[in-house]
C-alpha cells in the first residue's frame, strides 16, 4: 500500500479487498461513524445478544481500549472504499489456538450500509476468514447464526465456504 493511500485514509487498512476494506478501529468510528449507535439498533439486533441493554460512546471506547492487548479476538471496521466511512465491523472472537479455531460474528447495523454495495458484508466475511486460516493457522472458524431469522444470510455464506450444520 502507498504512503499516499495510507495518508488519504480516514483509518489504517488491516485487509484491502475489492468492494470494502476491513481497518484498524480507531476513536473515529466511535465518534464520528456512530459505531457505538449500531448496537442500539434493535430491529438490526434480533438475531444477536446486542440490543439488550443500551450502548454509550463511553462503553465502546471501553471496548476499543481492550482490544489493543486482548489476543483472543481481531475485530474489524468494514469500510467504505470511496468514504472510508465505516460501516460495520466483523470479528473473529474467542480465538483458540490449542483448538485452531475461533467464531465470526458480524454488524452492519448503520444506517450508512444502505449506500454500500450488496456484496460488501460477503467480502468482509471472507476477507477475516480466509486471514484466520491462512494467517492464524485457524481449522475452523465457526458462528452461531439465528434461524430461521437469518436463513437467507446462511445461504449467502455458503457462497464462500460455510455451510450449515444444524439447527
């Protein structure tokens, strides 16, 4: 990557793909992308554990403090090529090394994913699978997704590997 590419961003990019990229998290997502107002999306939320109780700026800069130490997850803002607004942001959490494996879990409950194209929540999710295989030296990465709330998202997954294994 340019030094000019990386001095025109608005975050630094951890894995550039072709509609998204996935960037470092930084305090502008917090403040100026509203990431901490997409976990207080509740008719987004229904088919995760978020929602429940009310997220505050304060919280998320909490959780973005303990990320700069905590080994047992990347998580990732999915950005916007052309705005590197971010949008969104999918992680690979509970990473296990002895057991090479780990769970994904993805939001893109901002209003500002309208804008984006179709496929980039796709991207995202291949993007930090295919880093936790060949990168993590992962054997399997794993979500629970709700069904039949999400059916039509398991079947788009499939596109790039997953399948499902019961419900």
């Amino acid at each position: 990557m340019s030094v000019d590419k990386i001095q025109n961003s608005r975050y630094e990019i951890f894995l550039e793909g072709e509609l998204i990229d996935l960037c470092i998290p930084s305090p502008i997502a917090i403040n100026e992308d509203g990431w901490a107002e997409w976990f207080n999306n509740i008719e987004q939320l229904q088919a995760t554990q978020h929602g429940i109780y009310p997220n505050y700026r304060s919280s998320q800069h909490q959780i973005l403090d303990s990320l700069y130490t905590d080994r047992s997850k990347i998580v990732l803002l999915i950005c916007q090529k052309n705005t590197q607004k971010a949008f969104g942001v999918v992680s690979l959490q509970n990473i296990s090394p002895q057991n090479r494996s780990a769970e994904i879990a993805i939001n893109t409950s901002s209003k500002d994913k309208k804008s984006a194209h179709p496929f980039s929540t796709l991207e995202a999710m291949a993007l930090i699978t295919q880093h936790g295989f060949e990168q993590l030296g992962l054997n399997r990465v794993y979500g629970g997704q709700a069904f039949p709330i999400l059916e039509s998202w398991n079947k788009a997954i499939e596109l790039i590997g997953f399948r499902t294994e019961g419900i």
